[in-house]
C-alpha cells in the first residue's frame, strides 16, 4: 500500500489524507453516538492510511530539499538479533 502512495503526486496525497480524515471523522461519529458502525477497524485503517500518506509526502519533501539519501538494502543479509541472556549473571 506505500508503494502506491509513493506513485502519487504532492496534491494527490494532500487529497488522500483529507479525505481518509473525512472518513475517520464520519465514522467516529457513527460509533461514538448512534453506534451503527458495522466494522470498527474501518477507523484504525484509515489512520494507518493517513499516517502512510504523511510519511511518503515528507520522504518527498526531504527527497526535494537533497536532505534525504536512499539506501538500498545489501543483498541476501538479515539484521542481526540481539543476543540475549537467560541465565544468572555471574
């Protein structure tokens, strides 16, 4: 899903955010006091696409400015976890 909003323009996420917000506020609205909602994830969903949004539209303001380098990935190497001690310490 970021990958699509990483496709669209300045104004077109401007868009999006609105209108996700819109649509977080109207059904806020039927949970909170008629209680007709029929799907309350409706809201945490558009919250995660509004904060999806915001992200790739200031990864683009940060790209414009030269203050933001991509880095790809190395190849076939994992992070590394951190190791952890079960035991007494000595």
């Amino acid at each position: 899903m970021k990958d699509d909003f990483k496709s669209l323009t300045p104004e077109d996420l401007k868009k999006e955010i609105l209108s996700s917000s819109e649509e977080v506020r109207k059904a806020r609205f039927q949970f909170g006091v008629t209680r007709s909602l029929e799907n309350p994830k409706v809201i945490r969903n558009h919250k995660k696409r509004i904060a999806q949004a915001l992200t790739v539209l200031r990864e683009k303001e940060l790209t414009a400015k030269g203050k933001l380098k991509q880095i790809a990935p190395k190849a076939g190497s994992a992070p590394k976890a951190a190791k952890t001690s079960k035991g007494k310490k000595k």
